[in-house]
C-alpha cells in the first residue's frame, strides 16, 4: 500500500502533510522491530528444536547480497574512474641492443634493391648466474707482523651476491612469494641456498631499509600539517594486533603494534621512539578537559614541571607520590603528559590535523581533527527502508553525499 506513497502530493495543510510523515516514520521504526522480533523468535525456535534433537531452519544463502549486508563498504561510491591515457608502448621500451636481419640472397630475384629497414621490437627477458670466483690477493708485512688481504666489493659479503639478495627480498615481500617457492626458483639455476640461508637475507641486516623507510616518514609528515590515519586487526605469529596506516598522497607507512589506545597512537606519530612525558600547563588543562578531579590535579603538583622524563622515571614518579591512583585516572594522566610531550618536541614533525574516523584514541593528540568522509558514508550505509519514499531519500541522499565528495 505505501509502495508508490509520495507524502508530498498531499495538497491538504501542512499540518496533514506533517503528521502523516510522523506516522511513516512510526510505521518504519515499528517495522524495523518487528523484523527485529521475528528474527529472535526464529532463533528462539531453531534453540527450541535443537534441545529437542530435531533441526533448525536451514540457512539457505540468497543468490545476490540484500541491502541488510554487513558489507558497508563505500568503495564503489567514492571510486572515480581515472582517464585512461594511450600512448606508443615502444616509446616506453628500453632497447639493450639491436640486430639487423636480412633476407636469404637464394630469394631474392636479380633486379631486387635495397629499400631500407622495417623495425619490429621484441622484449624478452633473459636470467643466468653470474657466479664469481674472487682471487683476493693477500700480502704478509714482516717487520709489523700483519697480514692484508684484499676486501670484497659492496653488496657480496656473504655467500651470495647482491642480485640474488635484491631478487629474494622483491619475490617475497614484493610479490608474495613463499620461501618454499623462491628456494625452487634458484634450485633450478644451480644456485645452492638453504632454507635458513635465505631467511636470513630476508629478515637479518635490514638497517639500510629502515633507515630508508624513516627517512621517508618523516619527510611525509613534513610535507603536510594534516595526514590520515587508520587502523585495522592483524594477526602476527597467531595472536591478534593491530596494524596502523599514517599516509597523505605522498606516501603511506605502516606499523604494527599490540594495541590501538591514544599512548600506541602518539608512538605511532613519533615513528615509535621513546616514550616521554611532560607536565606542563597544556597537560593540566587536557587533564581538565578529561575531567580529572581537583584533588589529583593537586597532587600532580608535587611532580616536576616543564620536564621531559622518560617512561619508567614518570611511572616511577607516579607510584611513590600517587599510589592511590586508580587505572583510568592514571591512564588520563599518561595520555595528558604524553600529547604535551608530543606537542613540545622539536626534533621530529608534529601533526597539527588528523584526518581519522571517531574512535576515541584520535581525540586531542592534535590540534585539530577532521572525521573521514568514508567512515562518515557507512553509517547511511548501514540504514535499511522499509518504505519505498524512505529508500528514495536515503538514495537520493547518497546520491548528493558522493557527489559533493567527488
């Protein structure tokens, strides 16, 4: 019956027109904890008979998703195609080197000549050991007693070369790669590696790549007063962690950490440097925004003030002169000292604006915080009309949302 309602071809009062919108959405709220009812009876029930021994009702999968999914992705609705631009593959083409072909002179009639060339690319890839016998000469001083001998050239410490140590790390963490397989792929050319050989150049000696990956973190959060901020679950050896995305469009990082609280955030920002707190005038006014009461605050008071102190000091501190603190009073006290400390640094780079959903360990580590528009997007995406008029506004609504995104 209200499938085809439009409550605004009624052309009585305004008033009508008012009430009968109120009774839609009566009708809609009513409807959703009926279907809410319905479905906890059905659960009820299938309890019921399998105390009883029998079956519950069988959970036959529909052949396309409902809207009641609990995907609430907005992938589609934010993606924007990008304009593909053609260009000559072969002007992209590096060419190694060139061959001239020509044509079996038995072919040719007498009277042929000569009109040019006729060029074709080819690209092919070619991969052959390049095992190396080093001759390291060795000279013996007698009148200091001491033997020299002649160094490798960079990048061959070791048994194996800097290709096979480059290819190894571009399979595995580059194209997902297991072990097993990489150790298949060089077998079949000759090459005699381990299993523990090869982890070892996969996970050992790697101060060259995090000195890389620090350097460009910081140059990311230099580059921009704001940057986004995400996190998602892990699991790391079987247990659950979190994984945490800090990225603007000039780069992304990644760190894993054991949790996800305001502390874990703020080492996040610090590129997990050493921890420290301060207790300054702005943590004690974050410490009355926390709502942390006067007699507390009070006590603060005996500590140092305007002085950065490391992690086990401050606890320290804190258990001798507070001791009756109780675990979130002492995790807003941590929290406060810790944003004042971040804020006060001047080696590393301060975020001033986080772009970031609404979880609470976002919240006043900067001076600003703007709400995700994705994040924003899955709450319509998660409403379920039951009226059709309400699925046009939601539609239409989503409509207008993605536009102004875009």
């Amino acid at each position: 019956m209200l499938e085809g309602f439009d409550p605004k071809q009624i052309q009585d009062l305004e008033g009508a027109r008012q009430a009968i919108m109120m009774l839609l959405n009566l009708v809609e709220t009513l409807k959703t904890g009926n279907q809410a009812l319905r479905e906890q009876v059905q659960r009820l029930r299938d309890e019921i008979n399998r105390l009883k021994g029998e079956q519950g009702k069988p959970d036959i999968k529909a052949n396309k998703k409902p809207r009641t999914s609990s995907n609430h992705s907005s992938e589609k609705e934010r993606h924007q195609p990008k304009k593909r631009k053609r260009g000559r593959k072969l002007d992209k083409i590096k060419i190694d080197r060139e061959a001239e072909l020509d044509v079996d002179p038995e072919c040719l009639p007498a009277d042929a000549e000569f009109k040019g060339h006729e060029e074709v690319t080819v690209q092919d890839l070619s991969i052959h050991t390049d095992n190396v016998l080093f001759r390291k000469r060795k000279y013996y001083s007698a009148s200091e007693g001491k033997t020299y001998l002649a160094e490798l050239p960079p990048g061959y410490e070791g048994e194996f070369g800097p290709s096979i140590k480059s290819l190894a790390v571009v399979m595995h963490f580059g194209m997902q790669t297991t072990e097993p397989k990489i150790l298949e792929f060089f077998g079949h050319f000759g090459i005699q590696i381990s299993s523990g050989q090869l982890s070892n150049i996969l996970i050992k000696d790697k101060a060259t790549f995090h000195a890389e990956k620090d350097a460009i973190y910081e140059a990311g959060l230099r580059s921009s007063p704001w940057q986004h901020i995400d996190e998602t679950g892990a699991r790391v050896n079987g247990q659950n962690q979190r994984c945490h995305i800090v990225c603007n469009p000039l780069y992304t990082a990644y760190f894993t950490t054991e949790k996800k609280d305001r502390l874990t955030v703020i080492d996040v920002l610090r590129n997990s440097s050493e921890r420290s707190f301060l207790l300054d005038d702005e943590a004690f006014e974050l410490l009355h925004s926390l709502r942390l009461s006067a007699r507390v605050s009070g006590q603060l008071n005996c500590l140092p003030h305007d002085q950065e102190l490391g992690e086990s000091e401050f606890a320290g501190l804190l258990d001798q002169h507070l001791p009756n603190l109780g675990p979130q009073q002492r995790k807003w006290v941590l929290d406060a000292t810790a944003i004042a400390a971040y804020h006060a640094q001047t080696g590393f780079p301060v975020v001033e604006l986080l772009i970031c959903d609404d979880a609470p360990q976002f919240k006043l580590v900067t001076d600003e915080l703007s709400l995700c528009w994705i994040h924003e997007g899955r709450h319509y995406k998660k409403l379920v009309p039951h009226i059709a008029y309400h699925r046009q506004l939601l539609d239409d609504f989503l409509t207008r949302y993605w536009g102004f995104y875009g």
